[in-house]
C-alpha cells in the first residue's frame, strides 16, 4: 500500500503541467486589421500578429510585436476566435512545441512565419 501512494505521488510530481486555456463566449469579433511587421529586431525573434482582445462587451486592439520564443522549437498559437451556437469564443494565444494547424514540428514559426 505504501509503495502505490509513494508511486502516485511520485507521479503526480514529475507530471508535465498543461497550459492554462480561458475562452470567453462573447459577440462577434471586428475585422482583423493588418500590420507590417517591422524590419526584424535580430535573429530568434518572431513575429506575433495582432488581434481584437475581449474587453467587457467591447474590444481592444493588440498590436502586432515581436517576442523570442521561450524554448528551442517553440510554436506560436495566435488567439482566435471560434461560432459556437452560443456565441463566439476567444481563445488566448500560447506557445507550444507543435502546430496542430498547419504539420509544423517544433520550427519555431509564430502565426506561421519564419524567424
């Protein structure tokens, strides 16, 4: 008995944490807005489209910037919104080691453009 809680707890400790997800139902979001990327401040960086943040029953642009991905590999998920019969859901932007979206393993794209 005492082997099976020590392994359960060994496990719950060295489990990978996910990342948190919030998704809000809300209106339909305004159209994006288009943003030039900038010239490209150095080698690592990627470029983060902008997009309408909820804001109470408003929204507030983003802009478009630059970030360093947080590990080798690393994949920009832009947030985005989905319909739903309830309404349209906002879901955060996050980076992760693959996208889903478009077969891209670990290249560190950001919205699917190259560094």
């Amino acid at each position: 008995m005492k082997n099976w809680i020590f392994g359960l707890f060994v496990a719950s400790v060295f489990t990978p944490m996910a990342p948190a997800q919030i998704s809000v139902v809300i209106g339909m979001p305004p159209p994006l807005r288009y943003e030039a990327p900038p010239p490209l401040p150095g080698p690592g960086f990627v470029w983060i489209d902008g997009f309408w943040q909820p804001d109470g029953p408003d929204y507030r642009w983003i802009a478009g910037h630059y970030a360093r991905a947080p590990y080798p590999g690393a994949y920009w998920y832009h947030p985005h919104y989905d319909h739903y019969d309830d309404g349209w859901r906002f879901h955060e932007g996050h980076w992760d080691h693959e996208d889903h979206d478009h077969g891209h393993h670990g290249e560190g794209h950001g919205y699917g453009h190259r560094d």
